[in-house]
C-alpha cells in the first residue's frame, strides 16, 4: 500500500515493457515495507530530455535509464559522476534537492559485489583477467576491475580497433588480444569475463576452449537470459567456479533503490527466484 506521501522512481525505456526492474524495485518495497512506488516509464528517444526534466516536477527521487537512453542520458544530467563518465553511459538518476538530475553508472557495483557474495575466494588480484567484448558492458567490467586493482587485465573483441580504443581510453594494465587466438589469453588467468552478447538466447553461441585456463579461475558470463550459457556449463564440468549474470542485474539495483528509498537492499535467492519467474515470462 502507498500513501499520498510515497516515493517515486521507475526506469524509462524504448521499449520498456520487457524490463525486469519494476518487478525487482517492487519485491524490495514490499519487503523492506517502504512507502514508494517503483514504475515503468515507456519514453521514445525524442521524448527522452523532456521526460528527464519533467522528473523534477512530477516530484520523482530518481530514474533507472535503459537501452536506448543511456549515453543521451549522459549527454543530459547536470553532474555525471566520474565511475559514470568513465564507462560513457549512466543507468542511474538522482532529483536532487534543487532539482537538478546527478547521473550514475551502477553497473560496475553490481558485476563486483555479485562476485564477492558467490566467490567463495575472491578473485586474486596477481592473476590476470580476461576479458570477452568491448561494447558498454565491457566498460563497466574494466571500470570495476581496474578499481578493484588487478596487475593485468587482458582484452579481446572480434573487432580489434574496438578493444584497442577501449584500452586507450582506460588508465590501466590493459593488454589487447587476438579474437583469433584466445587460447594463449586463457593461460595464468584468475578470472574470465564473456561481455559479448555470444551465447544468449537467439544469438550465436560462443565457441571457446577453455583447455588453456587454469581450473581455479572464475568464469564470469554477464549473459543471464538463458542463465546456463554453455561457457558456464562447458566451465563447470572441468571444475570452474562459474558466475552467471543474473546476479549482476539484482546487484546493480541495489545503488538506485538505496539512493532514492534510503536502503540498501539485500539480494537473496527468494529475490534470484522471483526476477526469474519474471524473465521467464
Ligand atoms: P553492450 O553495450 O551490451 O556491451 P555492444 O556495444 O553491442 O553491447 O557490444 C556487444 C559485444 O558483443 C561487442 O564486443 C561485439 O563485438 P564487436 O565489437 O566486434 O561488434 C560482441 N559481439 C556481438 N556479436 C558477436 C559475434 N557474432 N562474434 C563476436 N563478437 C560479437
């Protein structure tokens, strides 16, 4: 039950109706018995600035932002913070108290906490990362595993030039990759990461031997839709820890809900059940 003084969030999309976060924001109200309302917010890419400024006015605390919003949303807010711009793209929005919108990437928080709450050893800071990709979500990967501090982070993408300006424009031990030859990446890592969208339902499958990668190291696909990417099961069977990218998606919920509802929510199987239940249709 909300009253007239509820607090107001959503997440504006185009479309929106396939997202899960009204579904997520609402098993928190409802669990942590917060007055407030979480809602999507449908808004075609020319409503887009006159939606976020209308955000003030309606008396909302905040936004989520997805696809196709994020980088505009960028372009818009009236402060960015620096984990943000650093990724080029913010998922987050605050009102402030004069109104004005502070932008937020929550992304790298959501791939590094999942992590720590699964990882019964977090990953080893002196083994080398792998990293698959270098669209968006590769940028929020780096941006978490740059913090995080790791000596040596590896990076391939079918399009070299892509993964060369990524590590361009990252400060950091970053070594690009042949897409070709992954095998020579795998050996001595502590962590591989798939940011591609290889493996998810209706896309190409990922073919990768993992042969080379030693069995102790995390294997990390941020796919969750379908949850056991064959990266994961093909992981699993020679005895890799694996982490799917479910997780990431509650994690990365928990910065916005606490920014706009003034608590930082759990995430617990219960929650993994109920998202799931929701993306299965
Ligand atoms: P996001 O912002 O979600 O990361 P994106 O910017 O479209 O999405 O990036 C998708 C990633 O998947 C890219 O690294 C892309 O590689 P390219 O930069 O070469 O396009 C990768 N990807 C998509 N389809 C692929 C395929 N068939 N083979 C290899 N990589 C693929």
């Amino acid at each position: 039950m909300i009253s007239g003084k509820a607090r107001l969030a959503g997440v504006m999309g185009w479309p929106v109706s396939h997202s899960q976060s009204p579904r997520l924001h609402g098993f928190w109200l409802d669990r942590y018995g917060i007055d407030g309302a979480y809602v999507p917010l449908p808004v075609r890419p020319e409503d887009f600035e006159a939606g976020l400024r209308a955000l003030p006015k309606l008396g909302f605390a905040g936004v989520n932002v997805t696809v196709p919003h994020k980088e505009a949303a960028l372009q818009l807010v009236d402060e960015v913070d620096p984990i943000a711009r650093q990724i080029g793209a913010v998922n987050t929005i605050v009102v402030k108290k004069d109104g004005s919108l502070a932008g937020f990437n929550t992304d790298a928080f959501g791939f590094m906490e999942n992590m720590l709450q699964i990882s019964s050893t977090p990953p080893n800071p002196d083994r080398p990362a792998v990293i698959l990709g270098a669209g968006g979500a590769a940028r929020a990967v780096l941006a978490s595993l740059i913090d995080f501090g790791l000596s040596e982070i590896r990076i391939a993408n079918r399009t070299i030039e892509r993964a060369e300006a990524l590590a361009q424009s990252f400060a950091g031990p970053l070594h690009v990759q042949d897409w070709n030859n992954l095998d020579r990446a795998m050996e001595g890592a502590g962590l591989l990461v798939n940011t591609t969208s290889l493996g998810m339902t209706g896309k190409p499958p990922l073919e990768l031997s993992l042969d080379r990668l030693p069995s102790e190291a995390i294997v990390y696909d941020i796919v969750y839709s379908p949850l056991r990417t064959s990266l994961l099961e093909t992981a699993a069977a020679r005895g890799n820890p694996t982490i799917d990218g479910l997780g990431m998606l509650l994690h990365q919920a928990r910065s916005g809900f606490e920014k706009w509802f003034g608590t930082l929510p759990d995430v617990t199987d219960e929650l993994r059940q109920h998202v799931l239940k929701g993306l299965n249709g």
